[in-house]
C-alpha cells in the first residue's frame, strides 16, 4: 500500500493472524513478564452518515482521538507516534491525515511534529487481523526504541499538508529516544464506519 503517497490508488489484501496477551501492569510487574507496552485507553465510535459507505468522517475520528487522550489523561500533543489505519486510497488518507493533525498537531511545538505510519506499506491490509498487526508494530517500536521507516512514500499526497498538520512520515528508521514517557495511538477503522483508537 503506498499510504500518504500521491501514488495511492487503493489497499492491498493480504492474510495473516496475530496474538497478544493482555494483563494487568500490576500482575505483568509482579510475574517479572516482560513488557512491551502499556494500554493507557482505548475508544470507539462510529462515522454515522458519511456521502458513502466507504467514505470515513473526519470529524468522528477527531472526536475518537480526543476522547482517547481524555481516557488516557495525557494531551494530545504529547503523542509522538500514530500507527494510521493508512489504507493507501485517495480518499481515506487525506481524511485521517487531516483528523489527525487537527487533534494531534494542535498546541505543538513545530520542531517535534507527531510522526505517523502504517504497517500496511509492509504487509498490505489484514482486514479482520490488520488491528493487531498494527498493535504488534507499535508494541515493538515501543521495546526496540525505534519508529519504523514507513515504506513507498515518495511524494506526498498534495491533498495533505503535513507541515501545516505537524505530521511527519518517516522516511528512514529513527531512534525513538524521549526525556519523557514514549506514547503512540493505534487507529483502526472499520469498512462500515466502526472507528477504534488505542
């Protein structure tokens, strides 16, 4: 998928599976588990009516972002890195771009905007499995301290203004280092307008 792309002309199907196991941080910390990361919050929604069935609302997924942060009790400008659900069609990533820096870039400092990306330039798009393959991508950026290269991201998407959204695409692996807490937000949405955010 060539998601934020100019070149994005639609998803590619691919199949896989994955698996996590969820535990409270106390017990993890008790039982000496390793851990990879931590789920401060997560939210739903849904689109309601949108001009198509496939067409995603901007505002529903701003509305799920903040309403994730306020679970999670941190301000949207401290997360670093957002796994986008990045399907790679000319429709749906200017809409989650723009949803994303409308929440994400406000109140940002210029220098350091929220870096986004999608495991579905690696893998194509899992369908029912492509949320886990995105929770596993984050869970491992997160332990490796690093924020993969996000992959056939030559020129932008011209209908995205990166800049003005305090977004940036990772063009090469970079060292995610942080004087603070590292914190990433995964976006998963759903053909018929389920929206989710962790």
């Amino acid at each position: 998928c060539k998601t934020f792309d100019a070149r994005a002309n639609g998803y590619v199907r691919s199949e896989g599976a994955g698996m996590i196991l969820l535990k409270p941080l106390t017990d993890a910390t008790r039982d000496k588990d390793d851990i990879y990361a931590v789920i401060r919050a997560t939210a739903l929604n849904q689109d309601g009516r949108t001009p198509g069935m496939t067409v995603p609302s901007q505002a529903a997924q701003e509305s799920l972002l903040r309403t994730a942060c306020a679970k999670a009790n941190i301000a949207p400008a401290q997360v670093q890195y957002v796994e986008a659900h990045g399907t790679g069609t000319p429709v749906g990533d200017p809409i989650e771009a723009r949803a994303l820096g409308a929440v994400l870039g406000e109140r940002r400092d210029s220098q350091q905007p929220c870096r986004i990306g999608s495991v579905k330039t690696n893998i194509g798009h899992l369908e029912a499995g492509a949320g886990i393959a995105s929770v596993i991508k984050v869970a491992l950026a997160l332990h490796h301290r690093r924020i993969p290269a996000h992959l056939h991201f030559e020129n932008a998407n011209p209908d995205i203004d990166f800049d003005a959204l305090n977004l940036q695409v990772p063009r090469e692996s970079q060292p995610w280092d942080s004087e603070v807490s590292r914190i990433a937000g995964v976006n998963g949405f759903g053909y018929g307008g389920a929206n989710a955010h962790v």
